[in-house]
C-alpha cells in the first residue's frame, strides 16, 4: 500500500490538529496546577467538602445563567452565574453554623445537596443547553473557547502573584492561627483571601472545565503530595506538578482512548495518588532495610 494513502496515526492527527487542542491543553494546565496549588490548604485545613460544594454552586451558577437567557431573556456569561454562585457559596460557608445551630458539615452537606439538585431541576428547564449543562457537571466537553481560556489564565495569574507574595502569611495565618494572632497577623483577612482564590478558581475553571475535574485537582492533588512527607514548600511545588499533569495527562488520555475528559482527568489525578501511595511504601521499606 501507498504510504501516502495509509491513514494517519492518531499522535499524527493529534499533531496536525494541535491548534484545535492547544486551548483546552492550556487550560487544563493552568486550572491544574493553580488548583492544585490551592488543594495544600482545602486538604491541611479539611475543607474538602467546601472544595466539593463551590464546585456545585458553580454548576447550579452556569445552569442558572443559561435559564435567564432563554427564559427571562436577560443575558448572563455563563462564566459570571458559575463564579458568582461559587463565590457566594464560599461567604456561606465562612459564616459561624452555629448561630444556625447547625455543625459545618450540616452545612457543608445541606449546600452541597441543594447545589447539585438545583442544577438538574433548572438543566431539566432548559433542554437545549443540557450537553453544556453535562459539560459543566462533569467535564464532559472537549474543548474550551478563548475567552474561557482567557478569563482562566487571567484568575490564575492573580491568584497566584498574590498567594507567592502573601505565601508566608497566608501558610501561618492557615496552618498556626493562634501563633498567627500573637504575631499581629491580619488572619481574618488572609482567611478572606484564601477563601475568595478558591471560590474565583473554582467558579471559572468549573465553567471551562466542569465541576468533576475541578473538585479533583483541588483535592487528590494535595493528597498525592503529602503522601511523600515532604516539606511544605515542597508539597506545594508536587501538589502543582500532580494537578498540571492529571489535567494534561488526563486530557491526553481521553482524546488518545476516547474517554470523557473530565473523568479521565479525575481518574488520572486518583492515579497519582495511587502511585504517591507506593512510592511512600517503597521508601518506608527501604528504610526498614537499612
């Protein structure tokens, strides 16, 4: 046969079309490794399940942005409903339960409840987006405009020029209040700003990436990290590094096997810690042996 006539492998046609795939690979590299920059504090302070609800409320955001512009005719960017929903998620979750006499985690559970459920009633309202609606919910898209592109390039810069300008601050204000406080430290402010870079990432990667993936580079890869018992600059540098290639690598391995995107991305950050799961293993052994 005419090597000319045989078709093109798929690393061939991956190539020849990398204009098509370069947006949603750079998006995926950024959203990862800021996420999984931030997933060091939602793990160490054990706010997973805030992780998991902003990721919601930025899924109920997008549908409910898509329901006034075909219902009530008023224009909303998808991208404003999932960070305005995410960010007003995350001031919820900031206030004391207990004046609600509620625990946290009552709290946690009831937004997060409510958030996913909400989402699929107003999805149900609106047909005609309801693949976006999947797409957001569980990443379920392939590719991702420029200005989404845009606008998530735009957050992670600013997220993360303030997070290594403020990095000391924000580490002691997050890991030792009490010290924080003796210190003079404005911690409540720090808490502010942490909390706001979560629900800003979180609302605009959910729109451009969806709310699985998301919920997974801000969270498994803080898990992969800390598995190897590094020092905390160190975490932070592997937590970034396992939440860039779980949304690369993930991507990649969708296009390459025909998976869903967003899964594959959970599935590949999950992978990570499996692996940092037997690296620590193979080095307590080795410590045994000596």
């Amino acid at each position: 046969m005419d090597p000319m006539l045989a078709e093109p492998s798929q690393w061939q046609q991956f190539i020849e079309g990398f204009e098509l795939f370069r947006d949603p690979l750079l998006c995926a590299l950024l959203a990862g490794g800021v996420l999984g920059f931030l997933s060091v504090y939602v793990v160490l302070r054990r706010m997973v399940f805030v992780s998991a609800a902003v990721a919601q409320s930025a899924g109920l955001g997008v549908a409910l942005a898509f329901y006034m512009g075909i219902h009530l005719g008023f224009e909303v960017e998808p991208v404003i409903g999932a960070t305005a929903l995410a960010l007003l998620a995350t001031m919820l979750l900031m206030m004391d339960p207990t004046r609600l006499r509620l625990t946290r985690e009552s709290l946690l559970g009831l937004a997060y409840a409510l958030s996913g459920g909400a989402a699929v009633l107003v999805g149900d309202r609106i047909a005609q987006e309801s693949h976006d609606i999947q797409g957001i919910l569980f990443g379920t898209a392939v590719l991702v405009t420029p200005e989404q592109l845009r606008t998530v390039a735009i957050a992670s810069i600013l997220v993360m020029v303030i997070h290594l300008w403020w990095y000391r601050g924000i580490t002691f204000a997050s890991f030792d209040r009490i010290g924080a406080l003796v210190q003079g430290l404005p911690v409540r402010l720090l808490d502010g700003v942490l909390m706001v870079s979560i629900g800003v990432m979180v609302g605009v990667c959910a729109r451009a990436l969806g709310a699985l993936p998301v919920f997974a580079f801000s969270t498994l890869s803080a898990i992969a990290a800390l598995m190897l018992d590094l020092r905390l600059p160190w975490t932070f540098f592997v937590a970034t590094l396992a939440g860039i290639v779980s949304g690369v690598g993930g991507y990649m391995f969708a296009y390459f096997f025909d998976f869903p995107v967003g899964g594959s991305q959970t599935v590949v950050a999950a992978m990570l810690v499996g692996l940092a799961m037997g690296a620590r293993a193979l080095i307590q052994l080795a410590r045994r042996a000596r």
